[in-house]
C-alpha cells in the first residue's frame, strides 16, 4: 500500500466513525420522525399564535417577561423555535422533530471529539452508547426539550475550545468558548454548570490547580453568576408555583435524585416521561440525610483511592456538578409533577457512559485476543440493545394520546397526562370520560387550573351545572384571571338566565384580552338573543 493510500485510509477512518455515530443517533429515533402530533407543552409554541405575532423576536430576547407561561431567559432556544415555526409551521411536526435528532446526532460526535481531545479510553464506544441510550429519549424525542440539546451543543463546543485555549493559549478559542457559553445559558440556565466542569476537568488533567486555570476559568463563572442573577428575575416575576419542602426534605430528594439517575443509566427499563412523585418525604431525624451520608462515603472512598488516579472521583463529581441544578436544593416549578425527569441528566449522561469504556479497555489489556472479540462482541450487544430500548420508548411521541396513555401505565399519578386525556375525550365528545380524567387530575394537583376547568366542562357538557359551577368558582378563586373558566361559568350563567353575572365574566375577560372572539360573541349574543345556551 502506498503512502497516499494510506494517508488517505487515515482520513477516512475517523469521517466514516463519526458519521457512524451520526447515523445511530438519528435511526434510533425513527418513530418520532413517524409523528403525527405535538405532546403537552409542546402545544404551548402554538398558543395564540405568540410565535408568528409581530414582534415574536422582539418580546423573545428584550421583553421575555411578555412570554405566556415561560419563566427563563432561553431567547437562543425560542428564536429556533420561532425559525422553525416559519418553515415547518403548526402542522408539521416532523419537521420539528427532525431539527432535535439532528442536534442530538452534532451531540453525539461533538462527545466523541471532545472525549478523544481528553484521552478518554474507547471514546467512540462511549459516544455509541450516548447515541442510543434511552434515557435521551424525552430530550430528543419532545419537541419542547430542544432547549437540552441546544444547550448541550453549545456547552460541547464551548468544553473544546476551553480545551484549545486552556491548552496551547489560543486568545481566539478563549473567545469562542466564551461566546458559545452564553450561547448554552441562553438555551437552557443548567448550562451554568460548565465552570465547575471546567475545573474538575483541569484538577483532573494536570498535578495540580494553579492560579493560571482559576483566572482562564474565571470570566466563564462571571458570565454564569450575571445570567444566573437575571434569570432567577424571571423565575420570581413569572411567580409559577413551586412545592414547599424543608431543608432536610431538600437534602432527601437530592440524594435520591442523584441515585435514581444513576440507576437508569445502568438498567433504563420502565421509564417514563414524568416518574412518580416521591410522597410523604422524611422531614425529621436522620433519615432526610442518608441518601446524601451515602453519596458522600462513596465520595470518601474514591477520594481515598486517589493516589492509583483521579479518574473515578473526578467522574463522580463532575456527574453531580452538571445534575445539581435539578436536584432539587433549589425548588422549581416542575416538582410539582415530579422530583426527577431522565431529561435531566442529558448532558450530564455522558460521564458516566465514558467511563465504562475505560473500565472495558483494562480488561481489554488481557492477553488473548479471544477475550478481546469476546468484549467487543459484547460491546455490540449492549449498543443494538439500548438502540432497540429507546427506539421502542420514542414510539410514544407519536402523539398526544399515545403519550399520555404510556405515561399514566406508568405513573398513575401523573396529573398531566389525566389532564391531557381529558382533553382529548373532550375533542371527541366524550365528555363524561373526559371529566373522570379532569377529576383525578384535580385530586392529584388540587391547585391545576385548568385541570379544575376541564372536569367543569365535562360536568356542563353532562348536564351537571351546579357542579360544574362550583369546579369554576374553585378555579377563578385560585386564578383569576383564567380565561377559559371565565367564558364557561359566562356561559352556564347566561343559559341559566342570569345574564348580569354573565355580563360581567365576559367584561372581565375583555378587560385582560380586549380581542378575546369569544368573549365578544358571548356579550353579542347575550344582547341580540333572549336565551344564551352555547358557552
């Protein structure tokens, strides 16, 4: 073989093993490019047409306060989402589809260099097994989660030119990393974690830190600690409600969280897109603090092996340096639903999936290449079986139905899902199926709005006013301002003949949408007709 064979063998090898990479990341993620519909918040993006309104940009990066139902300063994320509304619009969603695969497939090779830039043992398998593992699947299969695999991309990006700067002292790489940080925070606020990635890594790769890696990481925790300011901002203006837990409470979830994530990584089997709420948490004694007692002995005991390497601490702690803004120290809205969501650990997955490759490589080193073929055969295995996982877990983005159907299987208590079959009955007409699911609903999350509202349209629709009256007096007393409780309890009241107090739900109603189509056809109607039967 000549020397321009060869060196053209050279470069071929790693184009054809990253777009092996690739084309794992995207077939295993065949039947969420078979949708037929959007699932939950997806359908947010749609909401009152927000997204093609003028001024969309303008609200998205200078007033995100303006953002129906949005708490985070994710102008990044949106304005791909206002891109894509453009081109694929509200009836494709395919499209939207295809544009978080083909992220999560950059995700997938980005891993590798990045991991192969580190040294890392069998970075190609690692990345294989980040391609295909299922707990990725309500990250690239949810059209709403684009935020995690836009934010991992950027934090990818941003770890590699860290990497250039930090080691050949490149200003320009200094630059980019910058810049693609703040592009990650501004996709999703967990990319705040990069920093202290940044370190671990750094402690991990040299003897010791010295001042030169403190001030290289430095302006990445300023950027972090502005942006964290403002979007805390959001969070406390957008006021969403959020569980109030103890410390020790807090402390218990975080543990727990912690090892929940790690065991889905091991063994991903019944997962599920919102995983059962933890109920009647310890709050006294010892036992809020066991979980974190354990996690911090099998931090001891790895900081105890440190002098035969820093490999397995450093994996440990950077695992829990990424999770940590989803542990739940800091409460947010979404532990209402649930303490944990796989989604969570997108990023966060690929520490513990580039160590087992170095665990395999030291048994690799074994004489014999039987033993050899033999791990790679099982190599293999594990890679179409977890392909096989998560090919089958994404069938259920097929559409709403689907989703919340697989979801409450899974997790009775899963107040969305009963919520979003409500829904659905409703759309078909089914309305006393429809208010079984709104009532459970309700039972589960006792302060869902518009759960409360669905069940009251079930009962109207059942012929059971005064119920359906009360449901609607419960829910505008915790919201007042929820338009669709408005317009129902406007119109039972209208068909019941009390047309002043009809009258003035539909004013109050106008007075927060002064275009509102529904309301102004309730008020037409209550002056043009005797009667008023159709809220």
């Amino acid at each position: 073989m000549t020397d321009t064979n060869m060196l053209e063998q050279s470069r071929l090898r790693p184009a054809i093993a990253g777009l092996a990479l690739a084309a794992m990341a995207v077939l295993v993620y065949g039947p969420a490019l078979h949708s037929t519909g959007f699932v939950w918040d997806d359908y947010s993006l749609f909401a009152g047409n927000w997204l093609s309104a003028p001024g969309s940009l303008t609200r998205i990066w200078f007033r995100p306060w303006e953002l129906r139902g949005e708490e985070h300063y994710w102008p990044v994320t949106y304005t791909l989402f206002y891109l894509q509304n453009l081109v694929w619009g509200s009836a494709n969603p395919v499209g939207w589809h295809l544009v978080n695969v083909l992220f999560h497939a950059a995700n997938t090779v980005l891993a590798w260099q990045l991991l192969k830039r580190l040294r890392i043992p069998g970075a190609w398998l690692a990345a294989a097994l980040f391609a295909v593992h299922p707990v990725h699947v309500d990250s690239v299969a949810w059209i709403i989660e684009l935020k995690d695999v836009l934010s991992a991309f950027f934090c990818l990006v941003a770890a590699m030119l860290y990497l250039h700067y930090s080691d050949f002292g490149r200003r320009l790489a200094c630059g980019g990393a910058l810049a693609a940080f703040a592009l990650a925070l501004m996709s999703k606020s967990v990319a705040v974690t990069l920093p202290a990635a940044l370190v671990i890594l750094e402690w991990w790769r040299n003897p010791k830190l010295t001042r030169r890696h403190w001030l290289i990481v430095a302006p990445f925790v300023v950027l972090a600690v502005i942006f964290v300011a403002f979007d805390l901002t959001m969070v406390g203006r957008a006021a969403n409600p959020v569980p109030v837990i103890s410390w020790p409470e807090r402390a218990y979830v975080a543990g727990m969280a912690v090892f929940h994530y790690a065991k889905t990584i091991v063994w991903p089997v019944n997962l599920c897109p919102v995983e059962l709420r933890w109920f009647d948490l310890p709050s006294t004694g010892v036992m809020p603090f066991v979980p974190v007692a354990l996690l911090a002995a099998l931090l001891a005991v790895l900081a105890k092996r440190i002098r035969r390497g820093k490999g397995p601490l450093a994996l440990a702690l950077l695992y829990i340096a990424l999770l940590s803004p989803t542990l739940g120290i800091i409460p947010f809205s979404y532990m209402r639903y649930s303490y944990v969501a796989n989604r969570f650990q997108y990023l966060a997955c690929l520490v513990p999936l580039a160590g087992i490759p170095g665990m395999l490589a030291q048994f690799n080193q074994r004489p014999g290449q039987t033993f050899r073929k033999l791990v790679m055969v099982m190599a293999a295995v594990v890679i179409c079986v977890l392909g096989y996982m998560t090919w089958n877990y994404s069938r259920i983005y097929r559409d709403n139905e689907t989703w919340a159907t697989y979801t409450l299987e899974h997790n009775p208590a899963a107040a969305p899902a009963c919520e979003i079959l409500a829904a659905t009955f409703a759309a078909r007409g089914e309305f006393e199926k429809s208010a079984a699911h709104a009532a459970t609903a309700v039972t589960i999350d006792p302060d869902n709005t518009s759960a409360r509202y669905m069940w009251a349209l079930g009962l109207f629709k059942t012929n059971k006013h005064r119920e359906a009256i009360e449901q609607l007096n419960t829910a505008l007393a915790q919201n007042p301002k929820h338009l669709n409780s408005l317009i129902l309890r406007a119109g039972i009241q209208a068909s019941k003949g009390d047309r002043s107090a009809a009258e003035a739900d539909y004013q109050t109603v106008l007075k927060l949408d002064a275009t509102n189509s529904r309301a102004l056809s309730g008020l037409k109607d209550l002056q043009t007709s005797p009667t008023h039967t159709n809220p």
